[in-house]
C-alpha cells in the first residue's frame, strides 16, 4: 500500500499543463545565453480561447440555466437528466453505438474528473493498470495515486509504418500477465495520432478475451484532419466487458473553463463513478451544465471552419519545425505537436524554463507524457496563427542557441 508521501508524489503537478516551473531560476542565470528575445507572449501548455472563443450561445445557454435556479444548481449527481438524455443522443449518434441516458452515461467536472472517476472505479492497491507511453500526463500519475501498478505501453509513434499504433504484443503480454486495465487516448495527447481501425479492433477482442476493463479518452474525436477516420471501440462488433469512454466540449469547443466532461459505457462502472463523485464534488457544476446544450449543435460549418483553422496553424508550426531539423509528427487529429529536440546543453526541465525567461514562450515538457521523453516538449497549437508562428521561430532559435 502507498504511503500517503508516495501517493501524492506520484501527482507531481508542478510541471503539470497550466503549472509550468514558474519559480527556481536560480542556476538559470549561470547557464543563460544571449539575450532575451523578444515577442508576445505565447502559452503553449493549453489552448487560447481569446483567439479561438466558445462555442456560439453557450453563454446564453449557461445564463438559462442560472434562471432555472435551485432545479438547476442541484442536479442529480450524475447531472441533469434532461441534459443526459440529449447528450445520449448526441453521442450515441456519434460513436455508433446507443446509450442509455439513465444507466450508461455520467456528466462530470472536466473530462479530468471523468478520468479521476473512471480510474477511481476500476483500480484497487495492486492493480496492474496498461498505460500507454507517451500518453496524457495525468493517466500514469492517476494509476500510482490509487495505488495501482503502471505497466508501460509503447506507442510507437516515431516509426512511420507504425506511428498511429500502440505496440500490440505488449497489450496482449501484458494482458497474460495480469493487467486488468487499459487506459489510452485515442486521438493521442500529445502526438495527435489516431489508432486505426485494425488496432482498435485488436484492442477490442483481446480486452475481451482476458476481461480487460478499458478506458478510452475521445477527448480531441471531433477534430479530424483530411480524410481521416476514427474507430470507436465501444461500436466494434467485439469489445470489452467493461470499457469507459471519456469526451468534452473542453478542447475543440473551446469550453475549458466551464469544467464540463462526460462518460459513458458499462452501467456498473457509471454507478460507481457516481458514488465517487458524490463525495468528490457532489456534481458537475449545476449551472455550467446547461452549456452543453450547445454541444453537437454548433451553426453550420462552424466545426469545419475551426478544424481547417487548425490545420492551418498545424501545417505552418511543422514547417518551422521541419525545416530546422526537428523531428515533428504530423497530427492526425486534435491541437498538439510533440517535436523532438537535439541534444542540450542543458537539461529538458531547464530549457523548459529557459524558453519562458528569455523566448516569452511556455511549453510542457515530453517527460511529462513519458519518462522516457527527456528530448521533447509539447506545444498546444490552438493559438492566434501569427503569435503561434513567430513563438515556434523563437523556439528554434533557442534549440540553436542550446545545442550541444
């Protein structure tokens, strides 16, 4: 069992999206180089909803649900059934698969609080948890805290013939060896990559076959480049016994601050997140549940505007990238770059620093995603296009500047 010191050093969410190392630049000035560059501050550790705002009318559609008061404010503590009831048709339409508003389907603070939920409802001290490497940050730390076993994943992204795949062979030995959980995303946080169909489907039969429960976070489904096409494991013809799906209007919506995520999936699993989340935060926020009203119901070509915007952006940030050497896979979907970095003369976590102090950018580092990342950094590319673009020149200059 974890010491309680244990369990809340795993979180370690000083370096964390949102917390970047703002204190300790001590040794920094022995190491600095140069002048400060400068420019407009540019936070690549989340999106900008200033450049990319909210949806239209959800603050019209949160003010309605401030005018329906107490009806509102105190919803049932797996939300609002009218709410549920939508959404389960919403979603349902969209992974292919229907849903039960009543049994199946939970609305949580954040699609965060839907991962602290649905791992709070699957994993006991022991419990060997697949996470795959690299991954959103919170998923390993979240498995350490309630005590669980991580066993890595390899997502092989760097291999073009492999890139959109985790390394199947250690899914199914892991799974011989007693993992009873998987967690991943899928667009993936931080590369972008989508899994194909062939390895969600192989996710789905082997989950089955050893009695695998899987947590799939869709978080970034609704933002596909091109001709890209996406799997939902829970429509497979065969799935696991148990498996959670996580989305939000949070990211692509750009209604991160209204803290709103749901899950769907297996009826156990859904009550006893919502036991959990009965003594965690009672409800997803009353009021600001009323915002999805906009989700799934946006104008027309508003979802396809945003997503070109993106790809935009995302094209124009490789092309800086590429062309100074940095290793950058295209993403496939969602709004992050995982470029890789030469070898420093400094360490990942100060030059991390070092880009806030002299090149007016923040970015996360990779080892946040994997220990193993100690030669990349993540960059949320849902910014204004000309700051974003100017922000990656200046990282270029400062791999130029702190190359070995």
């Amino acid at each position: 069992m974890n010491t309680l010191e244990e369990k809340f050093k795993a979180i370690e969410a000083n370096n964390a999206p949102g917390q970047e190392i703002r204190q300790q630049i001590g040794n920094l000035n022995d190491i600095m180089q140069g002048e400060k560059l400068q420019g407009v501050s540019v936070d690549f550790s989340h999106g900008d909803v200033d450049a990319f705002p909210p949806t239209p009318n959800s603050d019209l559609t949160w003010n309605e649900g401030f005018n329906n008061g107490a009806s509102q404010a105190y919803t049932e503590y797996r939300g609002s059934a009218d709410i549920r009831n939508k959404l389960a048709i919403h979603l349902g339409n969209f992974t292919d698969c229907p849903i039960d508003s009543n049994s199946e389907l939970i609305i949580t603070p954040g699609t965060q609080g839907a991962l602290f939920l649905a791992l709070g409802a699957t994993v006991a001290s022991g419990t060997k948890v697949g996470v795959v490497e690299p991954d959103y940050f919170a998923n390993r730390k979240l498995v350490k805290f309630f005590g669980g076993e991580v066993v890595p994943i390899s997502l092989n992204y760097k291999n073009p013939e492999l890139k959109n795949s985790p390394d199947i062979n250690q899914i199914e030995k892991a799974f011989q060896t007693g993992t009873k959980v998987l967690v991943f995303s899928t667009p993936n946080n931080p590369t972008g990559l989508v899994y194909s169909r062939a390895t969600i489907n192989k996710i789905g039969v082997l989950a089955q076959a050893y009695d695998v429960t899987v947590i799939v976070d869709q978080l970034y489904s609704r933002m596909l480049y091109g001709e890209e096409q996406y799997t939902h494991l829970r429509a497979c013809e065969v799935k696991p016994k148990n498996l959670i799906t996580i989305m939000g209007p949070s990211k692509t919506e750009s209604l991160s601050g209204f803290r709103l995520g749901v899950a769907f999936g297996t009826s156990t699993l859904i009550e006893r997140m919502e036991s959990l989340q009965a003594i965690v935060s009672l409800r997803a926020s009353g009021y600001n549940q009323a915002a999805l009203n906009t989700w799934f119901e946006e104008p027309s070509q508003w979802l396809e505007k945003r997503i070109k915007e993106h790809e935009i952006i995302r094209d124009e940030l490789i092309q800086v990238f590429k062309s100074a050497n940095l290793l950058t896979v295209t993403p496939q979907a969602g709004s992050y770059l995982f470029p890789q970095l030469p070898e420093l003369t400094v360490s990942l976590h100060d030059f991390v620093r070092l880009l806030r102090i002299q090149a007016n950018v923040i970015v996360t580092p990779g080892s946040e995603f994997d220990p193993k990342c100690q030669d990349s950094i993540r960059l949320n590319f849902s910014q204004d296009y000309s700051n974003a673009v100017l922000a990656a020149k200046r990282i270029v200059k400062m791999v130029e500047i702190y190359s070995k």
